[in-house]
C-alpha cells in the first residue's frame, strides 16, 4: 500500500502559551503549546490517547497516555527545561539516544551522558497526516543536523506515527551519513515506562546469566544504598528473581540489564510489562537492527521508571569500553541506518496472544 501523505512545516513562532488546534481529521488531531519554561510542545491524540512531544528539543516523546492510563515514568520534572544537559530536564516518556556516542562515559571518554541526540536543537520539524497498511494516522517528524568540522557530518530523521483507534504507535529514526568517509554509530532508544507493584516482565529471551546479564559496575552519578551490592551479586545468579516488580526489590537508585533477544518469523522481538489486571505494556523490535536489548529499573521515592527495553546497537558503557568490546555500528559513506519500533499499551487479550508468542520463539 502506498503511503499517501500530508506535512505541515512547524516554525517556533506558531507555539501559543496554551493549546491551540492546529489540524484535525476525524478522530486525530494535533494542537501546539509552548510549556511555562519556555519548551514547544506538540499534543497529538485519538480516541484513546495522546502523545505530548519537543519537537525541536530532541524529538522527545515527554509523556504518553494510552488505554486509558499515563504510560510516562515518574520523575522530578513536571516540564521539560530548556536545557541540553540530560539530568537537568530527565522525565520523557522516550528519548533518543546518540548517535556519535551514547551510555555513560568512562575513562578516556569526551561524550556527554547519551550523546547529543537527547536534546538536541532540531532545525525542522513537521506535522504528518495519512495512510498507511496500518491505518489512518498523524504523526510527529523533523531533521537534526549535526556537523564536527574534521570529524561528523550527519542527520537525524525521526518519525512518530499515532495510529486511530489504537494505544500502539510506530517510532522511527533514520541516521543519514552526510560525509564521504565511514560514521561509526551509537544509538539507544531510553523507553520510560512507569511501573506497577507486582507487575510482570515478560519477554523474548531466555533468562540465563548468560543471556540477561546484569551490570555490576556503578557509575559515577549512581549512589547505592544498603543491600544494593548483594542484589546485584544474586541477579547475576539468578536473573529471573527481577521478572515480578515486588515492591520490596532494591531498584535503588537504579539495575541495568544487557540482554540477547530472539526474534520471531517476522524478524521482531517482544518485550511486555504484564500488569494485575491482565493489560500490558508493550514494546517490540528488531534485533537484527538494534542487537542489544538493555533493561534500566529505577525505582527510589522521587522516580519510579521501568525501561523494560531500551534498544541499542552496544551495552551503554560509553564510546572507549563498546569499542574496544567492537560494539559499534559502522555507516558507510552517504549511506543510511533506520529501525522502527512499536510501543504502547495491549488489553488481556492481547498480552496473552503476545505471551503465547513469546513462549513459542523460546520453545
């Protein structure tokens, strides 16, 4: 089916201090705001959601609300800031990260914490409308431009689908090498969902220590509490002992998993945070594309996060460790790098096909 669709070019001068309507088509829609400190912000819905996204502030997806429920992690912030410096506006429900670099920085390291894709200052961004196999949809996109004299010459192209009448949408970003000589590549896509008590990660990978692996090293900005270290020491035993969110687990300040996803027919992996009731939140990807799945929980009074898949091309130990590990992707000259991942909420009956899945790829 081919893709029929309308953009609307965004300038900063269109964003009022409160909601103004700028398109709408049915069911979906899409107003501008501009929140208190001073950061746009564009509001898409349908009928059973909506999606607050920076478009010039690294595309970030800041909150989520779908089927009825705020996806987002709890955070510090109630608004983003106008801020390049990743702790100082921390909350988005999705942030890309990258692409020169990413993860924490180690010794010998000159990147920022996850690179500059963050919050970077895009140059364009456009409204979408159309259709596609999927459906009728409205959508977010827009154009970075990042260039280091004598170093890195890229574009960052992302895109964000909201579909009507559904609580999953399409994420997608496309890297575009602008120089005639080989980019080396990083890229992590931090998804923040919010945990619940006693909910229940299910996913496509089998739960070894050699397969779900957790990180005992601490970064510098990490301060752990008593019992901290042992939890760690027994995950790396027993990885599974994660899988159910009891209240009582040490997620303080923060557990990183790497994990090696397997793929069904279609090439896609699934990652799922059952809740009580039966819904679920929902994930998926492709490891072919983005090979390593990390897993972040941070769960302490002031944040409460769930990033049950954080796809990535390296573990996020920063630019000299996933080298020297040969973690990094490679753009040839004036090529191109893109994924795409669907996310959001599914009702109990459609986690229980979803975990059906799960079990036969593991099987």
């Amino acid at each position: 089916m081919n893709v029929q669709e309308t953009t609307i070019h965004l300038a900063p001068q269109f964003f009022p201090s409160s909601d103004k309507l700028l398109v709408e088509c049915g069911e979906l829609s899409a107003a501008l705001f501009t929140f208190e400190r001073g950061v746009h912000a564009v509001r898409l819905k349908n009928a059973v959601g909506e999606l607050v996204m920076l478009p010039f502030q690294g595309q970030q997806i800041w909150s989520a609300t779908l089927g009825g429920r705020n996806l987002t992690m709890k955070s510090m912030f109630e608004q983003p800031n106008p801020t390049r410096e990743y702790l100082q506006t921390y909350g988005a429900f999705y942030v890309h990260c990258g692409a020169t670099a990413m993860g924490v920085p180690g010794a010998g390291d000159t990147h920022p914490l996850h690179g500059e894709l963050p919050n970077a200052p895009y140059q364009k961004a456009w409204i979408v409308l159309g259709q596609d196999a999927k459906g009728a949809y409205i959508g977010l996109g827009g154009q970075y431009e990042h260039t280091v004299a004598f170093s890195t010459h890229y574009v960052a192209e992302p895109l964000v689908r909201l579909y009507a009448g559904s609580t999953l949408f399409d994420l997608s970003m496309t890297i575009r090498n602008l120089k005639r000589t080989p980019m080396e590549l990083m890229y992590l896509g931090h998804a923040n969902f919010r945990p619940v008590d006693n909910g229940r990660l299910v996913y496509s990978a089998h739960c070894t220590p050699e397969h779900v692996r957790v990180r005992k090293s601490i970064p510098s900005h990490v301060r752990p509490g008593p019992g901290y270290r042992e939890f760690l020491e027994e995950l790396g035993q027993h990885p599974e002992r994660h899988h159910l969110l009891r209240p009582d687990l040490v997620f303080d300040p923060e557990l990183v998993f790497n994990i090696d996803y397997l793929a069904d027919e279609e090439g896609l992996a699934h990652t799922m945070q059952v809740h009580p009731d039966g819904t679920a939140d929902y994930l998926c990807h492709s490891p072919a594309v983005l090979n390593v799945g990390v897993r972040w929980i941070c769960r302490t009074p002031d944040q409460d996060a769930l990033g049950m898949v954080l796809p990535a091309t390296a573990e996020p130990e920063g630019y000299t460790a996933e080298k020297a590990k040969g973690n990094l992707k490679i753009i040839p000259p004036q090529g191109v790098w893109q994924f795409t991942l669907t996310m959001g909420t599914l009702n109990a009956q459609e986690a229980q096909k979803v975990e059906a899945k799960i079990q036969k790829i593991l099987s």
